[in-house]
C-alpha cells in the first residue's frame, strides 16, 4: 500500500511542475509579445513626433518666423 501511495505522491507531483512549467513558458510568451506590441508603439508615436515636428516647421517656415531656439 505504501508504494502507491508513493507512486501517487510522484505523479501528482510531476503533474504539479508540469501545470507550473505551462504557466511559466504561457507568461513568458505573453511578455515576448507584449514587448513586441510596445516597441511598435513607440515607433509608431516617433514617426507621428517627428511628422508634427516637421509640419510645425514648414508652417514656421512659410509665414516668415523664426523661432528662438
């Protein structure tokens, strides 16, 4: 009876760490992908920075002010 037991103790144990094996590979897929989505963002927002930057300029630029900078 003792084996088992034993036995029973082994594979609830293995399926204990595999469960927790599952969730560590499924988080750390999520933050891969969450880092990806973020880098793109910030690109994205860059590109619309530099975009308005330019904007403003030509604006500045085609009525004749200067800036102070």
């Amino acid at each position: 009876m003792g084996l088992i037991l034993d036995l029973a103790v082994v594979a609830v144990t293995l399926v204990v760490l595999a469960s927790l094996a599952l969730l560590a590979w499924t988080v750390a897929i999520g933050a891969t992908k969450a880092a990806e989505r973020g880098r793109t963002r910030v690109a994205g927002m860059r590109r619309e920075i530099v975009a308005a930057e330019a904007r403003m300029r030509a604006r500045t630029d085609g009525h004749g002010e200067t800036t102070s900078e």
